[in-house]
C-alpha cells in the first residue's frame, strides 16, 4: 500500500483515533470480528520513508545559529558590525531572504 505524502497528517489523525477507540466510521459486526482476526499492517512508501528520514534529520539542527548571533553581537559592541547592503539587497531579490 503507497500513502501519499500529503495525506499523511489525515492517516495519522484517524490513526491516533483509532487508537484511543474513538469512532473513525461506521463498521458493522461483522467486518469488527473479521478485523479483529487479523492482524493490522502499515507499509511505507520509499517517498514517505525518505520524508520521515528528513524530518527527524531537521529536528536536531537548531533554528537560529547562535554562534552567528554571539559573533554579531560582539561586532555590534565594539562597532566593527561591516554590512554590506548591496550583497543583502542581492539576496532579497534574488528570494534567497
């Protein structure tokens, strides 16, 4: 079974539903004990796993470079902070800002 990336969150959602026996949809007797009988299986697809491999890759990389701001505050107090407005201007058109 391939899961589509972008419904994901909705998997994910009716998953943690499911989970704490809150009602997903109608299921009628029948279909409840054939379910119980077997066992519940995900697969992922190699995109998913790749965006999953991603995510946790990201989680452990901060988002403010705080040797950066430390080096910028020091330059800031001493007054040697040079900027170059024309790099910055550059970079704002560009879309790289």
């Amino acid at each position: 079974m391939r899961i589509d990336p972008k419904k994901l969150s909705e998997i994910t959602r009716k998953t943690v539903e499911a989970a704490r026996g809150e009602q997903v949809g109608e299921v009628d007797a029948t279909a409840k004990s054939s379910q119980a009988a077997q066992a519940d299986q995900v697969s992922l697809s190699h995109q998913a796993r790749q965006i999953q491999r991603a995510h946790q890759a990201l989680s452990g990389i901060p988002e403010v470079r705080q040797e950066k701001v430390a080096q910028a505050k020091r330059k800031i107090a001493q007054g040697t902070l040079e900027i170059d407005a024309e790099a910055i201007a550059r970079r704002i058109v560009e879309g790289g800002i």
